[in-house]
C-alpha cells in the first residue's frame, strides 16, 4: 500500500511544547512540507523568534540562528547577504515584526532583502502571558487592555502587511488563515510561492498567517478558531495584498 | 593564510571638503609590494585592516566621530567581493553582523558612545552563541548625546560587560594609528578563535588623528596570523548538506542547561585571562611611580615621563593593551619584585575614574593609587600630568 500522508522529513518526531489548539504547530508543518516539496532541505537557513516560537529549531531538522526579540529581519539580513546561495526565511510573531521588530521588518522590506518572512498574526503576546500586541483587535481584552483595546491610549490594530505592501522593494505579501482545512492548504500554497519568489531572486516576500492563541484568548481551541474567522478576519482580510 | 602575501595597492587621493583639503585612500589593485608607508587616519586604519583580515561585512549607522570607518567600508567592499550595508539603527546593524557571522563570514560593525549603548542588546546575544564579531568603538563623550570630542569614558561598558548577563568583550585599546591596524588584524584572530565579541576601544582623537603607518609585506612580526577559514567555522549555519543540522543561539530552555552555558563560557573567560594579557611597559625597573594609562592618555604620558626624567623623578610606564583581560599579572609582578620601591600609581584617564578600580584590584593595597582625570571632552594634558607627578614625588 502506497503511503499518502506523514511526517515531513523536515519536521522532527517530538512532542510539542505549544497548548492545544495553537496555530504555531500548524504553521511549522506547512513550512516543513515546503522545504521537502521544493528539495531545499540542505539549502536553507530559520531565524527563530523571540515568543512562543522562540524554539521553532527544535521542530524544524535544518540549520537554524537564534536573533533577539524584533531583529530577525536584521539577523536575515547578515545571513542571506554573506550566503546568497542559502533560502533565508525568518518566522516572527506579532510583538517580534511589528512592535519590537517594527524599524528592522520595514528597514529590510524596503531594502528589498531578498528573504522570506512567515509572520503569525495572534493578535496577543503569547510568551509573556496574553499582553496586547499591536495587532490586538478594539474592544479586546488583554492583560494589558484589561477594559479592551481602547484607540484613545492604545492606537489601533496595526495592519503591517498593507503598509509593507507599499513599499518598493517588496515583492509579494499576502494574508492567509490556520481557521480551517480549506485555509490552511491555501496558506500553505502561500509559504510554497514566498520561497519560490526566493529560489528565483524576486525580492522581500511575507506570508502573515491569522493564528489562534486559544490560552490568551480564554476561549477553548474551537471557538478560538471560530473567532479568528470571525473577528480576526474583519479587521485583517486574508488575500493577496501585494 | 600566514604569511599572506596579498597586500592593495594604496594610493592616495586629495578631495576638497568645504575648503579644507583631506586625504584619502583608493585602493587600486593587489599586488606584491615592499613595506608600504601610508599616511592615514586612526579609524580608517581599523577599516584597511579589517579588510586585510579578511572582514568581509561590514554594517553600521553613521555617527562621528567614526564616520571614516563606514565611508571607508563603502568604497572598499564592493571590490572585493564583500558586503556593506548601511543598516537604520545601530540595534540592527550588530544584529546584521550577528547574521553574517553565524553563516561564517568574519565581520565587523563600528560606532561611537550612544550607538555602541544600542549595540548592547546584540552583543549580549553574539557573547551568548559564541560567535566571533569585531566591534569598533571610537568614543566620544556622554552621557547621553554628550559630544563629539573624544572620551574615554565608555570603559565600564567595554569591560565589565556592557549588556545584560555574565559574559565579557575581549578589549583592545591601540594607542596609534599603526597600532589600530594591528590590533584590529589581531581582532580578527582573537574573535574566531574564542568565538567572543572584541571590541577595539578607540576615542575621536585616535580616530581623527593622521599618522603614517606601515603595511608589512612580510606578516611573520604581526600579531595576527591564525586567519581561520569559513570552512574550518563547523558551527555556522550554511544549509545542512551532508551533516546534522546546526543551531546558534544562546538560548536553552531547560534550567540546567542556561547554567551550564555560563560554566562554559567562564572556562573561556579564565582562559582568556590567563593567556591574553598585553600591556607596554615603560621604565619599570627604576620607577618609584608607575602610571597607569591606555590609548592616546598614555602617548600624553610618555611626553610627562620625558620631561620629569630630566628632573631626576623616577616615572614608569604601563599601557594595558588589552583591557580586558586586565593585564593585572603585570602589575602583581611589578609588586612582587619591587614591593616597598614602587610607591604609588598614577592612573590618567579620560574619564572621572573607571579603569583607576581594576588597578586597584591588582595593586590590592601594595602601594598608593592615585587618579588624574577629565571627560565631557576634556584632556588631561602633559602639564597638568608632570604638576601631578610633582605633588606626589614630594610625597616620597
Ligand atoms: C528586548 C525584549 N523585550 C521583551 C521581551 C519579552 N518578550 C518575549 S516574547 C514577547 C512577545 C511575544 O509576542 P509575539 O511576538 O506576538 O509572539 P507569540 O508569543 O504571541 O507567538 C516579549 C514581549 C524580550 N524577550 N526581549
Ligand atoms: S500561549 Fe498562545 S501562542 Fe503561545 S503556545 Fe499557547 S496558544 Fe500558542
């Protein structure tokens, strides 16, 4: 019997450290299944994050580089510059790219850095313990915004994928979803077309994934997922952006 | 790589900069030549000799006064195959270098005082995934945004760590503009064989300041010599093809783990301390007072030491050249043969007062320490050092 479906090879076989019903796992498969379908296995090169995904290279089986909480993109940079010839990708949470990380994710967009970037979208800090992010929805309650998300003191929800989208030097931006079977293939094929857009020199390219935290949400995994198709989605619509 | 023979072709230009005419340098082939004597600056040297050493990234945001050393890299990468990048924040420029030096390249960032204070983050993670990295520092005064004029009051940052968590810089303080090239060839060396940050401590003078230097054919007397190849770097991160995957970070999730890291790197550290100590000295074994200074602050103190000679007062020398490791056996030496002769250091800094706490850790109540000191762009000068020394010769 011919087999169909298992683990990617460059995925290990260990257990997870991420709650149930958190979209990080998902996102780490997807990538492994590219890296295996695109044969780039020994080609490529992680920058982990500073978050919950800040092991991510425990997962992953190929060569990976910690960088400080915001400075994948810098950290890339340095990498993919001296090694041209390596696929460069960074994987960033929300507080990491776009609050912390803010000047570094713009600064190596606009040098049309010719990296590929997976950005989850939970709209809270996981690692920290469900503070706002600069993602975080109006009226949500975080740790923080504990009287919800109020633009008056804490701004508004900052769609960082639309403002690189302006940007010369970016190549490709498009939103995607982990909130069902369906989206999460068409995310998949997103990741596939980021690494592609890399193996052929086409420039910056950045896959912002809506994932669930389920933990800071409060909410178990399913309706967690339901509120990022729901909720998530009305303020950052999936498609391609750019 | 010992005994490389490839030394450029330096040639120099005349620009016209707003009236005032500046040298510079254009480096215009490779090529077998005799010892070259060119005229250059302290910071431009530090640039050719990264590049001599085989930097082959540079990134770095512009601050004076270190300038030089970016403008340097700008023209003279492209050529050779190298990398610069002009990054949008000091934070991200040592994070760049962190990059390229986990995928193997020797590389380099340069700044000044408020900028090195952002590099912190990054070389608190460079010391904790143990990757080589040269960072150049070419103080100025602060705090804050302080001034341009040179300083040399960052030391407490360069030594005794500088960001968060136990780990330490090996420290290089060139006093010249020949030194700077050197030191900062010898930088390279010290980085990849430790898999430690280094920082070469310059200040705005050192930096400005033109000085002929020689470019050795011959590289036997130099102290750099090791040149370790990006493929002898077995840890960096090139894409697994034909081994298990490799990891840098300084990261361990396990308690256990995060101390044995800082074990490790303590070993390292000893090791340093016990293997890499330089000082000069100067007039020790007559000197009944010995000062204490580093970079420029110690050229300031030959000239002292010159005039009170003619004066009969017995004045030595001791210029710690690497900073940290502290050349403390130096100075527990000097004690120990000439304990009760050697009556008291003077330690002359541009500062109100840092390194003056490791000599006293190393005189350790053996003999008197005293401190002459100005910062915020003041320096102390050779007037101000000899009245000094007069006060204390009374005392003897
Ligand atoms: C300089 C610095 N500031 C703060 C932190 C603490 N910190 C760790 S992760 C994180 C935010 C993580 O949120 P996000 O990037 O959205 O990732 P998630 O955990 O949600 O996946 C913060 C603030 C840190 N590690 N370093
Ligand atoms: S806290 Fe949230 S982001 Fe972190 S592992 Fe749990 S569900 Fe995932």
């Amino acid at each position: 019997m011919d087999k169909i479906f298992g683990r990617p090879k460059s995925l290990r076989d260990i257990p997870t450290h991420y709650c149930s019903g958190c979209g990080h796992g998902i996102a780490h498969r997807l990538i492994s299944e590219v890296v295996d379908e695109l044969d780039i296995r020994e080609r490529i090169i992680g920058v982990a994050p500073i978050g919950c995904a800040v092991i991510a290279y425990d997962y992953w089986d190929f060569d990976c580089c910690e960088a400080a909480h915001g400075r994948a993109l810098a950290v890339a940079t340095g990498i993919k510059r001296v090694r041209p010839e390596a696929i460069v990708f960074t994987y960033q949470g929300d507080g990491d790219l776009v609050a912390i990380g803010c000047a570094e994710t713009i600064h190596a967009a606009n040098r049309g850095e010719n990296l590929t970037t997976v950005f989850i979208n939970n709209a809270v800090y996981g690692m920290t313990g469900g503070q706002m992010a600069p993602t975080t929805l109006l009226n949500q309650k975080t740790a923080t915004t504990p009287f919800g998300r109020d633009a008056k003191s804490a701004g508004y929800p900052l769609k960082i994928s639309e403002l690189l989208a302006q940007l010369s030097g970016v190549y490709y931006v498009e939103r995607v979803s982990t909130d069902s079977p369906v989206k999460v293939l068409a995310a998949k094929r997103a990741i596939k077309q980021a690494f592609i857009n890399q193996i052929e020199g086409k420039g910056f390219s950045l896959v912002e994934i809506l994932s669930a935290c389920p933990t800071y949400l409060g909410m178990k995994p399913t309706a967690a997922v339901k509120w990022v198709r729901e909720e998530m989605t009305k303020e950052f619509p999936l498609g391609k952006i750019k | 790589m010992r005994n490389q023979k490839l030394v450029p072709k330096v040639e120099i230009l005349h620009r016209e900069t707003s009236g005032s005419r500046r040298s510079s340098y254009k480096v215009t082939a490779f090529g077998k030549t005799r010892n070259q004597k060119i005229l250059i600056s302290g910071n431009e040297a530090i640039a050719e000799a990264a590049v001599q050493a085989g930097c082959r990234f540079y990134a770095g945001y512009p601050i004076t006064p270190q300038n030089e050393i970016p403008a340097y890299m700008a023209k003279r990468m492209p050529g050779i195959g190298g990398v610069f990048i002009q990054s949008e924040s000091e934070l991200a420029a040592i994070s760049m270098v962190m990059g390229a030096s986990a995928a193997g390249a020797r590389a380099m960032t340069s700044s000044s005082s408020p900028g090195i204070s952002l590099k912190q983050e990054g070389i608190s993670y460079i010391a904790g995934a143990e990757l080589p990295a040269v960072i150049v520092n070419v103080m100025r005064a602060g705090p804050g945004l302080g001034n341009i004029w040179p300083a040399q009051s960052d030391y407490f940052q360069a030594v005794k760590g500088g960001g968060h968590g136990d780990y330490h810089n090996i420290v290089l303080a060139p006093s010249s503009a020949q030194e700077a090239f050197d030191l900062t060839m010898f930088a390279f060396d010290l980085a990849d064989k430790y898999r430690n940050p280094v920082m070469i401590l310059s200040d705005g003078m050192s930096g400005q300041m033109m000085e002929p230097i020689v470019i050795p054919e011959d590289r036997k007397n130099l102290l750099s010599g090791i040149c370790c190849l990006t493929s002898e770097k077995k840890w960096a991160v090139t894409g697994c093809k034909d081994r298990l995957p490799n990891l840098v970070a300084s990261f361990r999730m396990c308690l256990g783990d995060t101390e044995k890291l800082n074990q490790h790197l303590q070993g390292k550290y000893k090791q340093i301390l016990a293997d890499e100590q330089r000082c000069e000295s100067v007039g020790i074994d007559e000197a009944e007072i010995i000062i204490v200074a580093y970079g420029i602050m110690a050229r300031i103190a030959k000239g002292a030491i010159k005039t009170l000679k003619a004066k009969n007062i017995k004045v030595g020398l001791i210029r710690p050249i690497t900073l940290w490791p502290f050349p403390e056996t130096q100075i527990t030496q000097i004690l120990k043969h000439r304990l009760g002769r050697v009556k008291y250091f003077l330690v002359v800094e541009m500062s109100y007062g840092q390194m003056v706490e490791d000599v006293r850790l190393a005189v350790n109540g053996k003999a008197k320490v005293e401190f002459l000191g100005r910062a915020g762009g003041g320096v102390p000068t050779e007037e101000e050092i000899i009245k000094r020394l007069e006060v204390i010769s009374d005392k003897l």
